[in-house]
C-alpha cells in the first residue's frame, strides 16, 4: 500500500457547532500530520505522535506554517454560466431570459461544452473546491463534458441534465420523454463511475411539464442513490409565477412534493422565502437547503434565514451558484454569508462557516461517509491555506493565535490566492505556484 504524509496545521469540523458547540464540533492540531494511504486518510494527530508511526521510507510533504482543511464542497453551481457571470443589472426571471438561456444555447456544441467543463474544473480547484453538486443545460453532451473532465481528475463530482419542456426558448427546450431517456443513458453510463455521482435536475418548477415531473419522481423512486437537485423560492416575483402555475399547491415546496420530489436525497438551492411549516416539511424528509449569499445579494433575491433553518433542524450546505454567484471561491461565499446572517440579525461564526463550506456541504449531499473531515477512513480530499497569500492577509494575521480568529479572518479577508494547494484523494491535483 502507497503512504504518504503531510505536515501542517491541521483543522476540521467534526459536527454542527449549533447542535453541540464549536469546542465540541471541531479539531485543531498545531504542527500536526496528515496521514494518507492509497488516497485515503490513514491517520490524523500531532506531528510527534505520528511521525515515529509511519512506514519506512514515507515521504513527507512539508507545509509548515499553513493550515491544512479537507476541501470545500460546493452544493449548487452552474458550470454553463461561467461566460456570463457578473451580467449586470437584472433580477432573476429577467436575468434568466436575457443572459442565461442565451448562453446555455451555446452548450448544444460538443466543442464547447468540453472547453467550458475543462476551465470549470480548474477553477474550482484552484479556489479549493473538490466536491460539488452541478447544473449542467438540456443537452446531454454538456453532462457528459463535465462528468469527462471531473473524471479524469478522479473528482468526487454529482451532476444532471436540466430538465426545461415549457415557458424556456426552444434552444434550451427538450421533451419529457427525451428528457427521461437521456436521465436514464447518463445514469447508465456515468453514475458510481469513479467517484462520479447523478442528480435528477428539473431546472425549476415553472419550466417543467407535470408530466416531466412525473418522470422525474418516478426515476428518482427507482434509483435510490441518486440526487434530485432543483431551485425553490429564490425571487418573489418566481414564486407568484408557481402559485398562478399550481393554484392548487399549499405553496412552492409542495409543488415538488406531490411529484415525489421531496426526499433525503433533494437538495434546495436558495429557499429564501420559505415560510415555517415548509421548513418543517424539509425537515421531515430530511431534505438539504444550498445556502446562496453571494447570488442572493448579486440579484437582489433576499436574505436567507440560517438560524430558522437551524432551528427546523434543516441539513444546509454553501453554493457560490455560479453564474449568479460571482465567484467560485467558498472562502468569499464565507464572506457574504457572514453579512447576510448579519442583516438577519445574528452572527454567523467562523466554525459554522467552515462547517457549511466542507462537512455541512457533505451532509447535504449524502457523502459525508465519504468526504468532509478528516475522520480515519474517508477519501483525502484536501486544500492547504496560506496565512501569507496576500500582503494584507500576512500582515492581519500576524499577531493571530487562536484558531476562531485564524478562521474568521481566513473567510473575510481569503479568496482562491488563499489556496496554495488542492488535493484530491491524495494527489496534489493544483498548486498557486
């Protein structure tokens, strides 16, 4: 078996710090080694615990003076958007008509669905993300780019199709019964190929055909391992549309309940608007909610309420919703978060940032077996945080001992120059350098 080792400061999030405290949520080894074996984590401890433990000859990958965390996992992002992010000025029906459906007509190209998904890759691990839950656009070749280019980085990808058979342009328009077919040969082809992953993804409710969402639930009931991933309650004016739409839904989540839509496996990006007894509904089902902040505030769509989540017991990850979003860095998405709980009257602290952005994020997902922490076992994904990446970051954090204040200002003041090294099962897979 192949073990190597690195060095560092080494912290993870164990669980939810709103469940049982930050002391009791997190580890924080100074000097500490990180142990892998055939891109799993061997062990984790102090540097003179485990040193005199290692096989001979093991090499050693120093990164002293940075800090070593598992790698962010980013639970709701379009890997389409990327030549329209920072589109200026609209909300987001309009928003959607004039710079998104334009731009995922491009993807019916095979050629530039394959460039598209090969530059996406790298910048999400070059911001440190090595997980992510992804849109793709109604044609089945821009998931199949994607899931190309993730595969060959041996990433722990979940990807779908957009399902669209009504109110869209007829470029990015398909049918039910195209889209059922093409769920069912992605799935085929890609899903549990590697550390690839499926998601059904109606785009949202006002774009699919009760029919298409029928087939959707359907498939979603034979597949027991797959994700469903869609958008609820992101705009006000979006969510009048669904109740003009389905008069006869309690309200938006409903809509994807009665199709069969709403399970452990369904994943929620934005809910800004939800209301109390759909947050308990969620919780229930044991649903997940891809928390927005960056896309949020960008298109002017609310302020999502963390505590009320937290007080349903609601499973939530960070999305940075690129293209809306406009970075792919989750440490900048920490940033807006921290503003957004802020203006709903509460701090949001940097423990529960970290826990969003990595085992939060798994949780949601359903591969928090797999991913998040760096728990003995589970796949060595993992980034390396530089305190100097910046003048500015090297000169705030001098003086900077304690690990809630190396966090917070990590998250405030930290984007993709923060990350000096990515890893992906073990494999350095990007460096700054």
């Amino acid at each position: 078996m192949s073990q190597v080792a690195f060095r560092a400061d080494l912290f993870h999030m164990t669980d939810d710090p709103a469940l049982v405290g930050a002391k009791d949520a997190c580890g924080y080894i100074p000097d500490g080694l990180l142990v892998v074996e055939d891109g799993f984590v061997k062990a984790v401890g102090s540097y003179d615990a485990l040193a005199p433990t290692l096989k001979d000859g093991t090499e050693i990958t120093d990164h002293r003076g940075k800090l070593i965390t598992p790698g962010f996992i980013d639970t709701h992002i379009h890997f389409p958007q990327l030549d329209m992010i920072a589109s200026y000025g609209e909300q987001l029906l309009d928003w959607l008509e004039r710079y998104t459906f334009p731009e995922e007509a491009k993807f019916a190209s095979e050629a530039h669905a394959a460039d598209a998904a090969d530059f996406f890759i790298r910048e999400l691990l070059s911001s440190g993300t090595t997980s992510a839950l992804v849109y793709c656009t109604v044609h089945r070749q821009s998931v199949e780019a994607i899931f190309d280019a993730a595969y060959a980085r041996n990433m722990r990808i979940v990807a779908g199709k957009s399902l669209m058979d009504r109110n869209v342009p007829d470029a990015v328009r398909d049918t039910a019964e195209g889209s059922d077919r093409d769920n069912r040969d992605l799935i085929a082809a890609y899903h549990g190929k590697g550390r690839l992953g499926y998601a059904i993804t109606p785009r949202f409710a006002p774009a699919c055909s009760d029919e298409q969402l029928t087939l959707a639930g359907k498939l979603l009931a034979e597949h027991d391992d797959v994700l469903m991933h869609t958008h609820l309650s992101e705009n006000t004016a979006e969510i009048d549309w669904v109740r003009e739409l389905y008069p006869e839904a309690k309200n938006y989540l409903d809509v994807y309940d009665r199709f069969g839509l709403l399970t452990n496996r369904s994943v929620f990006a934005h809910c800004i608007h939800l209301d109390g007894e759909e947050f308990q509904r969620m919780a229930e089902a044991d649903a997940a909610i891809s928390y927005c902040p960056t896309s949020n505030l960008f298109l002017g769509s609310g302020l999502f309420n963390l505590r009320e989540a937290e007080k349903y017991g609601v499973k939530v990850g960070l999305g940075t919703d690129v293209g809306a979003g406009t970075s792919f860095s989750l440490l900048e998405t920490m940033n807006e978060a921290y503003k957004v709980c802020h203006l709903r009257g509460h701090r949001l602290d940097p423990f529960k940032s970290f826990y969003l952005a990595t085992l939060g994020g798994a949780k949601a997902l359903n591969m928090a077996d797999k991913v998040g922490d760096f728990t003995p076992g589970k796949e060595a994904d993992f980034i390396v945080l530089d305190r100097a990446a910046t003048p500015l970051l090297e000169r705030r954090l001098k003086n900077t001992s304690e690990i809630d204040e190396l966090l917070f200002v990590l998250s405030m003041l930290g984007d993709d120059r923060t990350v000096s090294h990515t890893y992906v099962a073990g494999e350095c897979v990007h460096t700054r350098d």
